[in-house]
C-alpha cells in the first residue's frame, strides 16, 4: 500500500475551494502469484481521511477479503459492517475486479459483459477569473463537451466567455452544492440561452426543498444529483427530486454498487452520469470499463495531473477507452 500525491496541472477551484495536489491511496492485493492494483480517493464531502482509507487497507479490510478473490458478493457482504470509507472500499474492489481480470486474462468491460465504448468524457474547467476561463477553455479544444464549475462570483460572466470561445462544445455545469434557490432560477433562462445542457448538485445535498421547488420552474435544465447520491440506497430518494444522478465509484464503493446503481437509475427513468474524483488512470480505469453504461461521462480526473503514473487508458476523440490489457488494463509508467 502506499500513499501518493498526485501533483495537478494546475489549480483546481470549485464552489468549495481550491487545490493544487490530490493525496490517493493506491492498494495490491496479491493472491496465488497474481497482483490486483487499486487506488482510493478520501471522499473528503463524507468526512473520509487519508488516514482512515489506510487503516482500512492496511489492517480492517484484509481478513475480511478472506482467501477466495472471485466471491465478490460475499466478501461486500462482510465489508458492509465497516461503516462509510466508499473511496477505500472502491480501491479493494478495483484490486478485486483487476486480479480476478488477470487471473482470467480478460479486460474487466468484457468481463462484465460490456463494450469497451464511451461518450465524449467532459473536461472540466474549475472556478478561474474570466480571462483565465477563457484560457483553460481555449487550451481544452480537443473535448466535445465542458463541465463548468460554477457556484462563485462571475458564474455567468464565465459561461458567457466559455460559450463564445467553444461556440460548438457541449457545456455543463456544476455547482458542488454552491448555489440558492434564487440564484438558480435567476441563472436557468441564461443557461437555456447559452445551450447548456444540465446542471449538477446545484444546492446542498439535504436541500431537497430547492430541488422541488426548481422543479416547478418551466422552462428549465435536467438536474442531476452528485453529493446528494452516493449508493444504491440514495437513487430512488434521488428520483423523487432530480432528474439524473452521477454515479462515481468513491461514492459507492466500487464496480458492483456502481452497476446496480446505473440499472436502478434505468428503471425510474433517470438520466445516468458517470463521474470520478481526481485520480490517476489507475482510479479512473474502474469506471473507464462501465463507461458504455452512461449517457454522460466526466472521466477527465487523470486528465487534470500534471503527470501520469499509470498508463492504459486511451483518449480517442474525445472519449476516455478502456485498455484492452487483462484487469484494469493500466500499468506503471
Ligand atoms: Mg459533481
């Protein structure tokens, strides 16, 4: 196990903050000679730490992993007594998923049935000043689509200058809980003029009210949920007040939850994203191989590091493949 800091390209705002490093935690798992590699990300809007996501993988988790890799379900089952840690549970099923991927020689999208298709993966462009939003949007030409953190000062000044500098890209927004109620219905004709397509966690998550109350609003965006909907359990209360939900694998604890999530969106009618945090190919590769499963896809984490790590992912057109390489697909650099 070992802790790395990720150094980003360059400074990350959102509604929250801003940073210039992402500290991950990257795991092994070895079993009758095959390694499996996963990597977690303290999920830090749940409370988790780094320190917490290590005595996780360094000494609760191992004896209930117990000696058969492939019982997925059953090994989940006795994980379920160790309480929140998503982000250190999704780096032991990335291991999981990647031994059980090399032990048979099958990347981990084949193995889960899947094709190792994408949509466009978003780039995001953080919170910036106006002329330094026009620069990271000139400089991120090579992606389809923008997801554009939004909930600070100059939001529509900023949506106005990406909009004229990528007169043709899919724009999206994401507030991070950074928005009121009023401020989102000032804003919503704005985004319909400008073409953007939804909007993410515009308010806190427990305030649901402002969720139903931006319902009524006619004409308005889809809205989708991220803070707000973390697993399985989290989906249907989501479908109530949203419209969508952005499913990431630190939130749910891994591929398993992360499907079941996507298919249970499906039977409500929810529109389905899939997200990441910051992280390397390594953590984002998870969630590469169920990518054909999204509408939308915001796979962009490793994207935003000054350095790469790991390799295996590909960037096609705009889109974030998966290896073809047994497991996971991605390897030391
Ligand atoms: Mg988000």
């Amino acid at each position: 196990m070992a802790i790395k800091e990720l150094a980003l390209a360059e400074a990350f705002g959102i509604a929250r903050g801003s940073r210039t490093n992402q500290v991950v935690v990257q795991v092994e798992l070895e079993h009758e000679g095959v390694i499996g590699c996963g990597e977690a990300s303290a999920v830090y809007y749940r409370g988790e730490t780094v320190d917490a996501v290590v005595e996780f993988l360094g000494t609760t988790a191992p004896p209930l992993v117990g000696d058969d890799p492939f019982a997925l379900e059953d090994i989940e089952e006795r994980l379920e007594d160790v309480d929140g840690l998503s982000g250190g549970k999704a780096a032991l099923d990335a291991a999981l998923h990647d031994w059980i991927g090399k032990r048979l020689g099958v990347p981990l999208w084949r193995l889960l049935g899947l094709s190792p298709r994408a949509p466009h993966t978003s780039f995001t462009i953080g919170i910036d000043t106006i002329e330094g939003t026009r620069d990271r949007v000139r400089r991120a030409r090579e992606f389809r689509a923008l997801k554009v953190k939004v909930g600070g000062a100059e939001d529509l000044e900023r949506l106005d200058a990406v909009r004229e500098e990528a007169p043709d890209a899919t724009i999206r927004v994401d507030a991070n809980e950074g928005w009121t109620l009023d401020a989102a219905r000032d804003l919503m004709p704005e985004l319909i003029r400008l073409g953007v397509e939804f909007v993410e966690q515009p308010f806190p998550a427990a305030d649901t009210d402002s969720f139903n109350a931006l319902k009524d609003l006619h004409p308005r965006l889809p809205v989708i949920v991220d803070e707000g909907c973390q697993n399985l359990a989290d989906v249907r209360p989501a479908a109530a007040y949203a419209d969508g939900i952005n499913v990431k694998l630190a939130k749910s604890g891994g591929v398993r939850e992360a499907v079941r999530m996507i298919h249970a969106a499906r039977a409500l009618g929810l529109h389905v994203m899939l997200g990441c945090m910051v992280e390397s190919q390594l953590g984002v590769a998870p969630a590469a191989a169920i990518a054909s499963l999204a509408d939308w896809v915001d796979l962009d984490g490793h994207l935003l590091l000054a350095d790469q790590p790991f390799t295996g992912l590909r960037f096609e057109d705009g889109r974030v493949l998966p290896s073809a390489e047994p497991g996971l697909g991605v390897a030391p650099a």
